[in-house]
C-alpha cells in the first residue's frame, strides 16, 4: 500500500489538530471549558441515576393507569383477551381434550 500526497496531508492535518486542541485546552479558557464539560457530565450522570431508581415505579403506575383506562374505554377487553388467550393455548393441545367454544355443555341426567 503506498502513502500518497492526500494521505500525507491528511495525517499531517490531523496532527496539526491534535497539537491547536492541546495547546488550546492547557489555556485558561480551555480548562474552564473543561470545568464546564465536567460539570455537565456529571450532572446528565446523576439525571440518569435518578431515572433508573423511578423506572419500576413509573411503569407499575403505567400498568395501572393503562389496564384502568382499557377498561373503562372498552369493557369487553378482558374478556376478548382473555378468549383470544384460549385459542391460542387451546390451539396447541391434543384435539381430543379440546373443547369447541361455542358448543353449551349438556345437563347431565338425574
């Protein structure tokens, strides 16, 4: 692989770079910048913390409302997921034990 003109100067560019951000950040300037960077980090640090401790909370509350709100929107939910539910694990059983849905079971004979 040979190095050609562009490769050269792009190393060169990038050392150029790297040596101005050097010098720029051992300037005061520079480290208040980097204060700043810190303090930032640290900050959106401690956010995230925060976040994680009230994740389980938020999404039990976000469970309740949700269940509350299907509810009372739509009634029939449960039942519908509940039937939908049986036909799938229904589904999957031997077709002997399997029960028709809307076949009614027959009084037995005293």
């Amino acid at each position: 692989m040979s190095i050609n003109s562009k490769h050269l100067a792009t190393f060169i560019l990038g050392a150029a770079a790297g040596v101005a951000a050097h010098k720029y950040l051992q300037s005061e300037e520079g480290e208040k910048l980097l204060e700043d960077l810190k303090t930032k980090a640290n900050n959106l640090k401690a956010e995230a913390e925060g976040a994680i401790d009230k994740a389980p909370e938020y999404f039990d509350e976000l469970k309740t409302k949700g269940a509350d709100t299907l509810k009372s929107s739509f009634p029939d939910a449960e039942s519908f997921f509940k039937d939908l539910y049986e036909k799938f694990v229904g589904g999957k059983s031997s077709p002997e034990t399997a029960t028709p849905q809307n076949t009614p079971t027959p009084d037995p004979i005293s």
